[in-house]
C-alpha cells in the first residue's frame, strides 16, 4: 500500500512538471525586440509586409534576406526561419558571456573533496 500512494505521488509530481513546462514560455534566446510573428502582422493577412517589419528592427535589417520567394511578404516560415537564426544567435551569446563571467570568478575557497 504504501508503495503504490508513493508511486503514485511521484507519477503525479512528475506529470505536474512536465505539463507546466509545456506551458512555460522558453525566453532563453528569445530577441527582446521581437514581438512575435502575430503581433507584427497588423492587418491579419497571414504574412509580414515590410513596413509591419519595422516593428522589429533586426527583422527589417534582414526582410530581403529572409523573403526567399521574394514576393514582397514574409510568410509564417520566412518569418520564423530568419528568427531562428537570430534567437540561436542571442542564446549562443548569452552562454558565452555567462562561461565567461565564470571563468573571471574566483574558486572557491571551500573544497568538495572528501578529506583523505
């Protein structure tokens, strides 16, 4: 009985954690100048015009780089391969900088080994 309530409890714990994960949003590489493909597509055609681009900087930067049918649009996929890129650009940076700010730290003093 009372490795069954565990279980039962650590099933439970588990699919707790892994549901609120799902709906957390991962902000990790996200670009903070990016509102998003719906929020910059104002008149809801499906697609981002050059000037709905402006709404982000680095977006209008890259529009004929990242409108590969070169329609004058950015498709749902245009926009989110571009974006790619940019977001693994800002995450990879964002690493860098914190394997650098540990490398600056001192050791410390306290040692984890076990005493001999």
């Amino acid at each position: 009985m009372r490795l069954t309530q565990s279980l039962f409890f650590l099933v439970a714990a588990a699919l707790a954690l892994a549901v609120g994960s799902g709906y957390a949003e991962d902000k990790i590489g996200k670009d903070a100048q990016d509102p998003g493909f719906n929020a910059l597509d104002k008149n809801n055609d499906g697609y981002i015009s050059r000037s709905e681009a402006a709404g982000n900087p680095t977006l209008a930067k890259k529009f004929k780089e990242a409108d590969k049918d070169g329609d004058g649009k950015l498709s749902r996929t245009e926009y989110l391969t571009v974006m790619t890129k940019q977001d693994a650009k800002t995450a990879k940076k964002k690493v860098e900088n914190a394997i650098d700010r540990n490398k600056d730290k001192p050791a410390s003093s306290g040692s984890t080994a076990p005493a001999k």
